[in-house]
C-alpha cells in the first residue's frame, strides 16, 4: 500500500516537472535578432562577424599569455615589455589589438589584457 502510494506521489511529480512548455526553457542567444525571417541573413551575418571578431580577440590574447609563460619558465624573469617576446623571437609580432581595444601588461606578474583604448 505505502509502495503504490510513493509510486503515485513521484509519477505526479514526474508528470508536473515535465508539464513545462519547451518555450520556456529556450532561451534566445542572440538579443539583437528580430526574429524575422526577412532579416534572418542579416541577423546570422552580424551574429558571424561579432563571433569572428570573439575568437580573434581570445586567440591573440592567449597567443600572448602563452608567449610570457614560456619566456617566464625559459628565463627564469618576465619579459620587461611585449617587445621583448618579439625581439627574442618567442613571437614573431605583437597581434594588432582589436578596434577600440589596446594591449596592458604588468611586466611584475606576467599579465596580459586587452583593455578600451583610451
């Protein structure tokens, strides 16, 4: 009895918590898509180009961390600027810094960044 009285109680939960509408556990990944299949092109195009420029920005960006690290496990120091990677061929130029975007580095701790331009 207390057996098929569980059983009843976690089918009814069961049932319940799957009652969602899909909709609602969709959530939308691109804010500036209007939804309308007209502009769809567009919409997938801008959504390209934003990614593109992403991952451009977190290549680069690991490019060079990872250049400091094996100047820092080579050298035994950090390099005193981004120049010095390139002068002592651990990089063969310093990744131009996406638009609106410039290059920090703490020659201290070995820490890179890409910060507004100024």
């Amino acid at each position: 009895m207390k057996t098929s009285a569980l059983f009843v109680l976690a089918a009814g939960l069961l049932l319940t918590s799957c009652s969602k509408k899909e909709a609602d556990a969709v959530q939308p990944t691109n804010q500036a898509a209007s939804g309308n299949p007209l502009t769809a092109p567009v919409d997938y195009l801008g959504a390209i180009a934003k990614a593109k420029k992403h991952s451009e920005k977190t290549i680069d960006a690991t490019s060079v961390d990872q250049a400091v690290q094996l100047f820092y496990a080579q050298e035994d120091r950090f390099p005193k600027d981004l120049n010095e990677l390139v002068s002592k061929h651990y990089i063969p130029a310093i990744p131009p810094a996406p638009t609106g975007l410039q290059w920090s580095y703490n020659p201290k701790t070995g820490e890179t960044k890409l910060l507004a331009a100024q």
